[in-house]
C-alpha cells in the first residue's frame, strides 16, 4: 500500500518536471523569436527592386532664339555723308534696291574739272588739225612730221581723259546709291542723314532670307550621337501656339573646351519664311534605347573613389528564418536619366538592388527590407 502511494507520487512529481520543462522551453523560444523580432526591428531598413530588361529612351529638350545665317554689315564710302536714308528697319527688300543715297561735293568737283579738262584737250585737237593742214599745204616735211605726232599725242590724251571720267563716274555711282547684295529684311539702320558714312558702326545690317535661319543648342554627346548631318527634326514655336516647322540637322561637333566635357554644339537649318530673327524655338531629340538593356532605378547607382557600384541583397536562411545582407555589387552605366539608368555589366535580371535605405550601409550589413 504505502510502496503504491510512493510511485504514484513520483509519477506526479515526474509529469509535472515535464510540464515545466516544456513550459521553459516554451518561454525560451518565445524570448528568443521575441528579441529576434525586436533585433530585426533595428536593422536599417531597405527598400529593394528587381532588375529589369527593356530599352532607354533618352530625351532632350532644347531651346534658344531664332538667328538668321547670314547677315551682312553695309557701310557708305569713307568721306562721303549720308544724303538719304531710303528704308527703316523691318522692311522687305530686293536684290539691287536702294537703301542710302550719299554725296561728296570733292568728288563731283573733281569729275566737274576732269570734263573740263577733256574739253580743253578736244579744243587743242582742232587746233593741232588746223596746224596739220597749213603744213600740207606748205608741203614742209618737217612741219608735217611734226604736226602729225603732235596731233596724235593729243588724241592719245583725250582717250586717256575719256577713261579717266568714265572710270570716275563709275565710282560716283556706285558711292552715290548703296544698293542691297540679295534679297533680304533690314535689321538695323545706323545711318543719318547728313552725317558721315560709316562713323563706327555699319550702316545698314541686312539679313538674308535666302540662307535661312539657324537654331544653335548645346546637347549632351551621347545623345547627340544618335543624329546625323542632314537628319529633319520637328522644332516647335512657343509664340505660335507651338505650331510645328521643320528643320534640318545642319552642323554637329564635339565640344573643346574642358567646361564643355559631354556636350556637343547642335546647328539646326531652318527654311520657314514666316519666322523672325530673335524668336525663340524649342527641339525635342530622343535616342531609343536597346530591347534587352538591363535597367535599374537611378537611385540604385552608387559611387566612391573605387568606381560604380550598387547594394544587392543577399538571402541567408537560418534556424530562426532567413536574413537579408546588402553585397555591394560593381556595376557599369551605360547610359542613364533622372530615373533610370541602364547597365552593360555587372548584374542580372531579376536580381535584388537597393534602391533605398534609412542609413547608410556598408559591405555585409545585414538589413530588413521593407514592401514597396
């Protein structure tokens, strides 16, 4: 009876032993998972993105005024004075029409005494022909030789005199009446009735509206090479209600200067008889990316004094679950924009970058990623 009671009792003591050692290991587990859980709530917490594949477009957008390609600087002749200013800034003119009158009194003095002096030499003539005559008559060899040479001097004279005047009235003319070199639009006039031609600064600036208009834009180097000479781009109008003209690629080098690294100087052609030098327009040039270019978000993309690179996250299971630590991952941009930057080495489609994180990390830093 009493050895009965005896092992009952231990049997009691033995299943209690069990419940609290199960109930230990219980709380044990709990305190473990708990400070686990309490410990993930202190790593830097990350925000990730998957690699993906498809092209970059890049885009630029430009914009600057309106230039024509030609302008030509006319000024009178030096010394003679402006007599009339035939036309006023903004007008529309023709090949070969006057656009300032001038005169010089010295200069039509002097063509004024050059015609006189040709009528003297006409008057001797008809004297050396009269003394040429007399000498025939007289049948003097020597008078005769005489009077002939120096009849044909005086003829010589009078020719040289003739040219002397034409040659004279020429430049007169052409000094008198300054005259447009194409067709064109007047852009300035700094010329004033009675001052002098060309006192510091042209006269008339004439614009050609037969060469055109150009729209000069620096542009990024790599987009640029997805132009050529020649290209037809859309430039668009801001003042014209964005109306659409075209325009052609006309001029595209390199930069040289070491402020002006990665850009490329644009010349763009533009034929439209309706645009106005000083008009600002606008040109839009995208380069179209590749299919199968891997992309991330530019957010990802990391630099110090080794290179490029970017957090990706690697994956590590354990008794407890998993955990997640960043592994830096070097990494070559290609090309990229505000957004997204596509690379040509250094990771694999669908692998995990961070693209976000609420301190900075380092190599091996264990993290906990957060659903974006």
């Amino acid at each position: 009876m009493e050895l009965q009671m005896n092992d009952e009792s231990f049997v009691s003591r033995k299943r209690w032993l069990r419940r609290i050692t199960g109930v230990l290991i219980a709380f044990l587990v709990i305190c473990t998972l708990l400070s686990n859980t309490l410990y993930a709530l202190t790593l830097p917490q990350v925000t990730t993105q998957a690699v993906n594949q498809g092209p970059l477009d890049q885009t630029f957008k430009g914009s600057n005024i309106i230039k024509p390609v030609e302008v030509r600087e006319l000024t009178g002749q030096a010394g003679w004075n402006v007599k009339k200013v035939l036309v006023r800034v903004g007008d529309v003119v023709q090949q070969g029409q006057p656009l300032v009158q001038y005169s010089n009194d010295e200069a039509e003095q002097q063509l004024v005494l050059e015609q006189t002096e040709l009528n003297k030499l006409q008057f001797s003539v008809e004297k050396l022909e009269y003394d040429y005559i007399q000498s025939e008559r007289n049948e003097d060899k020597g008078a005769i030789l005489a009077a002939k040479a120096a009849l044909e001097i005086s003829k010589i004279d009078i020719n040289l005199q003739q040219k002397k005047i034409l040659d004279l009235q020429a430049r007169l003319s052409s000094y008198q009446v300054m005259k447009a070199p194409f067709d064109g639009i007047v852009a300035a006039v700094n010329a004033k009735e009675g001052l002098s031609a060309g006192a510091g600064v042209p006269d008339i600036r004439l614009t050609n509206t037969q060469s055109g208009f150009q729209l000069e834009l620096q542009i990024p180097s790599e987009i640029a090479e997805s132009l050529t000479v020649n290209e037809v781009m859309d430039v668009y109008l801001p003042k014209q209600n964005n109306r659409v003209t075209q325009g052609k690629a006309a001029s595209l080098v390199q930069a040289d200067s070491a402020a002006e690294l990665g850009i490329s100087r644009l010349t763009v052609l533009l034929q439209d008889p309706s645009l106005v030098s000083g008009e600002r327009a606008e040109v839009t040039v995208t380069k179209k990316g590749k299919a199968d270019t891997l992309l991330i978000s530019s957010a990802a993309i990391r630099k110090d004094h080794t290179g490029t690179y970017v957090y990706m996250i690697e994956e590590r299971k354990g008794p407890l679950g998993n955990a997640f630590y960043a592994t830096r991952r070097t990494v070559t941009v290609d090309s990229s924009n505000e957004h997204v930057a596509a690379l040509s080495e250094g990771l694999f489609k669908e692998m995990s970058v961070i693209i976000e994180s609420s301190v900075p990390l380092l190599e091996g830093s264990r993290v906990r990623v957060l659903t974006k």
